[in-house]
C-alpha cells in the first residue's frame, strides 16, 4: 500500500494582539477572530488557484510569490527540499490588515502548516514555530497565534541576518517547481529559538479593541523607535510588565492596579504621531470608564486595545468619540469599529484528509 496523499486541508488561525502596555516584542495574546484556509489539492501540472474573501478582498495578491500564505508555505516547503504542489485555495479573513491585530502573523502561521500538511513534513509545533519566527522576524503575534492563550515570550538565538536575508530574496527564487539546492535559502539557526510560557489570564477579561479605518504598516511604527532607552525608561517597563503579568491572572482584577501597570515608556510615546487622537485615548481611565482595566496600543497599531470586565461597548464608544472629534490624514473624522474578543486558549487548529490506496 502506498503512502497516504493528502487531499484537503482545513486551517483555522486566530488574531492576536501583543504588547499591552509595557511588554513591547514580549506580551501577545490569541483573539477570537480567525483567519479560515480550504485547500484542495489539484492534479500534478495544475495551476494553483486562490480565492479570497474578507478584509481587503480588492488589495490582497492572488498570485502564489505575492501572497504572504501561499509564499510561506512556498519557502517552507523549499526549505525541506521540496516544491509545494498545485492547490485550490480559499481564504477567508477578517481580521483587518494593517491594524495591530496580527494579520501577517497569522498569514504566517498558516503558510507554515500548509506546508507541513500538503508535503508531509512531520514537523512539531516547536519547528513550525523556528520558521514562523524567522519568517515574522519577533515572537509576540505568531506565538500566541499558533499557540494560543495569553503569552510571553523571547528569542534564544538572534535571527537578524536571516530574516533580513529571506525579506531581500525574491519569492520567485522558492516558489517554483524545482526549489534550489540546500544553502540557498535562510534557515532558522537553532532549534527551539522561541522560549514562551503560556500565562494565565483572569476569566473575567474581555479585549476590547476599537479598529480605526485606516492603516498603519509594523514597519513604518517601528522605524520611528530610538535605537536606545534611557536605563529610567527600562527600568519603568521591567516593574510594569513584571506586576502585569500577575495582575492579570487574579480572579477579581484590579483596575487601580493593572492601569498603572500597563503604562509604557518604550513604543506608544514615540507612535503617537501615527495615530490621531492617541494621547486623549490612553489618557481614558477606570474612573472615567467604569469597567476599564487598562489601555494601549494593539500591537504597532493603530487599533487600540481596553482590557475590560464590563461596559465593553461603553467603553470603546469612548475611544470611538475621541476618533470622530480627531481628523485623519485627509482631514476628514476618523471612523472605527467595536469588537469585543475573547482571549481564546487554542491557538491554530488544523485537519487534513487523504487518500489511502
């Protein structure tokens, strides 16, 4: 009998958010917002095929080197010496893009298991993890995404060279049917890069995030960051993220606690020029908000993000009235939306079919 094919591959990746306050590059957590991928697995010699729908429909590339997932899972299987086969695939998505919700991360994630899927990798969660990180370039969204919960994490080993390598390589150099010879593509240096806890999160806590209708690249919000702090503006994130991350767990979470511990000195000062009407919306208080935990910056931004026990959508109509007296870039008021998320346990979920002859 010979190997079983895979015939159809079903991946579900959740949104994430990441930072919360003072723990830049560290702190992420996986939302009940998913990314939905059907792949079907055509005959050798078809053409790949992708159908998308959800957030960006008109903007989103279709073509297998220009699609971030289909890229993803182009590389990853290049790396393995092997080409990814022809595939129908649709992708449904709503979490925006350009928002601070993790949306290339979970693209990433789920590139990454449609290689292991449909050319029979066998590789663990801990592997797919090296490459999703190499690929992402730092830890916070593609842990909590394929992981899922509420997650710190660090990077064991510097991947630098090799992320900015893998970005600077043209995708049609690994998206072809005959990938190139070990040694041409980046690869993770080590083993096991990304080091994470799962952390745990009182039930409690909802994430309210409030979605501008504008965009904000990860790279132009970190291009605006120094390249060094002061020894006080570490020193005042390491207190706040050490007495967060507890805070966060209690059954009864404190607002008067987990407010100051949220405050930031690293990144949300030096974006505030990205994003209108930022100052007046962390400057929202438990007091002013009865139910507010804390609020920040999701991720680079510009979707904010309140962790709340109550009055979810009082509270994000707050952040939606500061946005509507603040112009835009086209000098026009600043619309957003409302979500009230979970921060959910699973992270990406995955099924596959085959077929045994």
């Amino acid at each position: 009998m010979s190997a079983p094919t895979p015939t159809h591959i079903k991946i579900t990746v959740p949104a994430s958010t990441s930072n919360i306050g003072p723990g830049f590059d560290v702190l992420g957590a996986s939302l009940s917002l998913y990314l939905s991928v059907s792949a079907t697995l055509l005959p050798a010699g078809s053409a790949t095929a992708i159908v998308y729908t959800g957030n960006n429909a008109h903007t989103v590339p279709l073509t297998v080197p220009q699609n971030l997932i289909t890229a993803t899972a182009c590389y990853i299987a290049a790396c393995h010496g092997k080409a990814l086969p022809p595939l129908e695939l649709h992708i449904d998505n709503p979490i925006p893009l350009g928002r601070g919700l993790g949306s290339s991360g979970s693209a990433v994630v789920a590139g990454v298991i449609l290689a292991n899927e449909a050319c029979l990798l066998g590789l663990s969660k801990e592997r797919m993890l090296d490459f999703c990180l190499l690929i992402e370039g730092h830890p916070d969204n593609v842990t909590a995404s394929l992981l899922g919960g509420f997650c710190s994490s660090y990077l064991s080993a510097s991947i630098h060279d090799e992320h900015v390598a893998l970005h600077n390589l043209d995708a049609t150099v690994y998206c072809s049917n005959n990938p190139p010879p070990n040694g041409r593509l980046p690869l993770p240096p080590v083993e096991n890069i990304g080091r994470h806890v799962r952390l745990p999160l009182s039930p409690a806590i909802r994430a309210v995030v409030i979605i501008p209708k504008f965009e904000l690249s990860t790279k132009l919000a970190r291009s605006v960051l120094p390249a060094s702090y002061s020894r006080a503006d570490v020193i005042f994130n390491l207190q706040r993220l050490s007495v967060l991350t507890l805070a966060l767990s209690s059954p009864e979470p404190s607002s008067d606690l987990i407010y100051g511990a949220m405050q930031d000195r690293v990144h949300q000062h030096y974006r505030q020029h990205l994003v209108p009407g930022l100052p007046q919306i962390l400057a929202l208080t438990p007091e002013k908000c009865p139910g507010l935990l804390g609020i920040c910056v999701s991720g680079a931004g510009p979707t904010v993000l309140a962790l709340a026990v109550a009055n979810f959508e009082s509270i994000g109509r707050e952040v939606q009235h500061i946005w509507a007296s603040s112009m835009g870039s086209d000098g026009s008021a600043i619309e957003s939306e409302v979500r009230v998320l979970e921060v959910v346990d699973d992270g990406a979920t995955w099924s596959t079919s085959y077929n045994v002859e």
